[in-house]
C-alpha cells in the first residue's frame, strides 16, 4: 500500500453511467473521494506524468467494442485504445503503478497482447457462474474468493484463450476467459467486478437499446439480476485496492 490514490479511468462516453460506475467502483473499494480520484478518458488523454501520480488504475466499461472493424471506430476510440495500450503496456512491464482492467478493457488488453477477441463468445446480460482456475486460487487478489461464484456480464465480445504471457485465473463456459493477470501488477475481468445488483439494472436502462439484451425483456432480466447473490466480485475490488491502493481505506464505504 502507498499513500498515493488510485485512478478510475472512464472510457464510457455516457457522463450519467459513468459518474455511477465511478461511485460503484469508489464503494466496493471502501475508499474516499481523495483515495479514488477519476479520469474521463474519452475527453481528455492522459497527462504525460500519469504514471507518477497514482498508485494504481482501475478502467471502467465502455459500450465500445475492440472487435469491431477499425474504419467502423470513431476518432475517439481509436485514440482511447491507444491510451490504453500505453498504460496496459506500462503495468505489463512491471514498471511502476498496478491496473486492473474490466469489461472493454480485456479485449484491449489481449489485443495488445497478440490474442484474438471476437464476437463469437458473446454473454447474456445478467448473473453467471464463474470458476477460479488453480492458479486463481493461490493468486495474491483473486485467492481469497470462492472457488465458483457469481458475477454480472453484458458483452458482445471475448477471448477463446488467454493471450500469451498471461495467467488465466477465473473461466466459465460461455465465455472461456473471465480473468487473468499479467506479471504481478495487470489484472483484467471480462465480467463487471464493480456494481451492486441494483446498479446493475440502473445500467441496463441507459443501454436498453444497444443490443446487450432484448428490451422488452428488460424487466424479466432485471428481476433476475435483483434476486442473484453478488458479494465474491465486490472482495475482489478491495483486495485489490489494499494490495495496490492508498494506505486508509474507510471503515464506511458510503463516506
């Protein structure tokens, strides 16, 4: 632990989800404001003293989708995948600050890497059961989970296979990559470590539209999102910001 804060990184250009993805992330780390600072990536690259400032990096969700043919992307994404690049890059290197990257920011993470993500493992909006691979359970972050629990997934992309250099630490069926690391200080999830159950359906309704989910079922899936059990996804977050995070995390995450 340092005394330095931790950065949430936005790459969703809807300012409304990602002011909740931030508090989502700011709550299940139980830390302050001043111990999890934000960053809106998607209008404003990086700082070139990035690296010096912050402990470590958590990147959010984003609708935007690496698979996706490159002339297809905006000037936006394109320059925001670079962006991260340089930081997944950066920690992969071992140099300096850890990073966790979840959701859209796998799939930058094994491209970059030399893997292939594709649109043929999409996932159902909603609960899934995921499992710890055996070096998952022995790893320093996700070591303390239970072996299978149940996290939240919306994507329309993934990975066959975790790219090389990397260990796979979490995996199901639909979608055979949910976690890995890289070194000690890259993490990534497919899955989505950050939101409540409630939260989660508070997402669903700024998407409705975007093809995650049938819209008219949208009330089916939130009942089904409500009554799931979601707690090993939120342990994972904190023990992340106590192994790389600011030194005094809060007793009351709601502080």
């Amino acid at each position: 632990m340092t005394s330095a804060p931790l950065l949430y990184v936005c790459v969703r250009p809807q300012q409304g989800a990602a002011a909740a993805e931030y508090e989502s992330f700011r709550s299940a780390m139980q830390l302050a404001p001043s111990q999890l600072h934000q960053h809106d990536l998607v209008r404003t690259p990086f700082s070139h003293d990035i690296f010096d400032r912050y402990s470590g990096f958590v990147v959010g969700g984003s609708p935007f989708n690496v698979a996706d043919p490159e002339p297809t992307k905006t000037e936006v994404q394109l320059r925001l995948e670079k962006d991260l690049e340089h930081l997944a890059a950066h920690t992969a290197a071992g140099d300096g600050p850890a990073a966790l990257f979840t959701c859209y920011g796998i799939g930058v993470v094994t491209r970059m890497l030399g893997g292939d993500v594709t649109r043929a493992f999409p996932e159902d909006t909603g609960p899934v059961s995921v499992e710890l691979t055996a070096e998952g359970r022995t790893d320093p972050v996700f070591g303390g989970l239970a072996n299978r629990f149940t996290a939240l997934t919306a994507h329309k992309e993934g990975t066959s296979a975790a790219p090389g250099g990397a260990v796979l630490l979490a995996q199901n069926d639909a979608c055979p990559v949910q976690a890995y690391r890289v070194g000690e200080r890259l993490y990534t999830t497919q899955f989505h470590p950050e939101p409540t159950s409630k939260a989660f359906t508070e997402r669903m309704a700024v998407y409705r539209d975007d093809g995650y989910f049938d819209a008219s079922a949208f009330d089916e899936i939130a009942a089904r999102v409500l009554s799931a059990s979601i707690t090993e996804p939120v342990r994972l977050l904190r023990t992340f910001a106590k192994q790389f995070g600011p030194s005094a995390a809060l007793a009351d995450p709601e502080q």
